[in-house]
C-alpha cells in the first residue's frame, strides 16, 4: 500500500480497444482511470481488485466503473517503479467480456 503517485503507462493495444468502445466513454474511461489508478492503484476497494489469477495479456488487477459497472479496465501495479500499466479495457455483457471487440474468458 502506498501513497505516492504511479506515472501511467498505457499499452498500444489498450488504444486500439478504445475504438470498440461507444466515444461517448472516452472522457470518463481518462478521468475514472486517472482518478482511480494515479495514486492508489494498489489498494483493494469496492470496484479495485486484484485479479485471483493472471489475465493471458498480463494483468493482475481490475477497475471496474460505468452504467452498472460495465466497463473493465485491466491493470498491474510495479510499486518499485512507481507505474501502472493500463493493459487492456473491456465492456462486460451480463457474464460475457469483450475486450478489442472479441469474447474473453478470464
């Protein structure tokens, strides 16, 4: 657990996983990550937690935020360098995830 703030660092494929995101999102995806991840990234809260077991592409924790928690943001934490990296972002579907578009199983 720290207080110090993580520079955020976003994957190439997290910017081409926008697009298959409605643009009216984008401006709330930036502030609820910035908002969210810039300075307690690794700390457990209702809709911030960490992950049981790693993603395929990486990720050790989830954010989730929107209309009824439908957006996922997949993230992990490196405390030793002070960054995030924002890995991948998804819209969940009652128990389906999409992430760039394609049905994931996590």
């Amino acid at each position: 657990m720290t207080n110090k703030r993580f520079d955020l660092v976003y994957d190439t494929e997290f910017v081409s996983q926008m697009r298959f995101i409605e643009r009216k999102y984008h401006s709330l995806i930036r502030v609820t990550v910035e908002q969210q991840l810039a300075f307690e990234a690794d700390v457990e809260t209702r809709n911030r937690k960490p992950l049981t077991r790693e993603t395929e592409f990486g990720a050790r924790w989830e954010l989730r935020f929107g209309d009824d928690n439908e957006l996922r943001v997949f993230y992990s934490v490196y405390p030793e360098e002070a960054k995030v990296h924002i890995l991948a972002i998804g819209i969940k579907v009652r128990e389906r995830l999409y992430i760039g578009g394609k049905e994931v199983k996590l």
